[in-house]
C-alpha cells in the first residue's frame, strides 16, 4: 500500500492521533519515504520490504 502520508494515517483515525505512529515506524525502517525531502501532507510512504 502506498499513498500520501496524511491520507495514508486517516485510514486508521484522526491523522493527529495517528502521525505520531507513522513517525515511530518510519523511524524504525517499517515504513519508507524519500526522506531527502522534508516530509508533508503530499510524501508518498509505503510498507518496507521484509528483511
């Protein structure tokens, strides 16, 4: 599944309950996105691949 980060985090809730969430998972590699741009309503994230 891949989508923007805010329309991604209301599939589970309210997106300012959830980001938080989101955040920790990017932060442990579970989640992906282009980090090298600043993150925004727009930066595709997705599932990352099973190690």
């Amino acid at each position: 599944m891949t989508g923007s980060l805010v329309a991604q985090a209301a599939l589970f809730g309210d997106p300012i309950a959830v980001l938080p969430t989101v955040f920790h998972l990017l932060w442990l590699r579970r989640l992906t996105a282009d980090l090298s741009r600043p993150l925004s309503d727009a930066t595709l994230v997705s599932r990352a691949e099973a190690r």
